[in-house]
C-alpha cells in the first residue's frame, strides 16, 4: 500500500517534462478525431470507436 507521502508526489508537476504537458492538447484532439470524438460519459470509454 502506498503511503500518503508517496501519494502525494504523483501530483507534483515537476514530474513532467514541460513541453510534453504543452503538447498533450494537440495530441489528445488528434486521437480524438481518429476514433470519432472524446467519450461523451464514462459508459462510452468500454465501447469500441474508430
């Protein structure tokens, strides 16, 4: 089991390299029109698309 403080740097930004969290935008819209749009509600993620 995780301790608190173990849970607590998995959200600490500092993890992630700047210019990937810039460019997650333009990449999840470009997988997200691949397969025909983002899930609209939480049912849709286990249907498949595209």
């Amino acid at each position: 089991m995780a301790t608190i403080q173990d849970k607590a740097s998995l959200y600490r930004l500092e993890r992630f390299d700047p210019d990937i969290l810039a460019k997650m935008p333009s990449d999840l819209s470009g997988y997200a029109m691949a397969i025909g749009g983002m899930p609209r509600n939480h049912l849709e993620v286990f249907e498949k698309r595209g």
